[in-house]
C-alpha cells in the first residue's frame, strides 16, 4: 500500500468545537482552498498559523497515486472518500488533519 498526503492549505480558519465530516465537505466544495502539497507522506507543519490553516488528507492507494491531477479532480476524490463515512478526524490548532 502507498501512503499518500494532500494538504490544502487557507485563510485562518475558526474550529467549531467539534470538527464533523460535513465541515471539511463544505470546505473542499467552498473554493477557498489552495493546493499546497501532494505527494508520498509528509509531515508538514504549519509556519504560520496565525494566518493559514491547513487541510491535511492522508490515505493509502494499493497502486501508485497520480501526482499530476488537477486540483478540482483531486477535490472530488476527497469527497467521494469522506462519503464512505470511515474518516477519522483531527485536529491541531487552527489545521484539520482527515484520515481516510
């Protein structure tokens, strides 16, 4: 299995107290995000989290992930993920790690 990471990142975001699966939803069709990273796992840390939060998607694919999808293609595959409705959710801060 390939681990793979996307990571959105957007203005300063205000956490409700519990963060649901309908919220980072609403987040990916809001068109606010900004792709920042894709790729193999990472480990990101957010340098500015007074001005950004990011929006970490973790998931593992049993063949090789295609690194070169457009940015509304990868959009969509992260919300045909969430519906299964098996994502764990965390998160950090004003940054939301989803793990699928």
């Amino acid at each position: 299995m390939a681990k793979n990471t996307i990571i959105f990142k957007t203005g300063q975001l205000l956490l409700p107290e519990k963060t649901e699966l309908h919220f980072i939803t609403d987040l990916l069709h809001a068109g606010q995000l900004e792709l920042d990273y894709i790729g193999e796992e990472s480990h990101s840390q957010n340098g500015h989290p007074e001005e950004v939060s990011l929006l970490e998607f973790h998931f593992e694919t049993e063949a090789p992930f295609d690194y070169g999808m457009q940015e509304s293609e990868l959009k969509n595959l992260l919300a045909s993920l969430l519906e299964d409705g098996s994502a764990q959710i965390k998160t950090s801060g004003n940054d939301i790690m989803v793990y699928l």
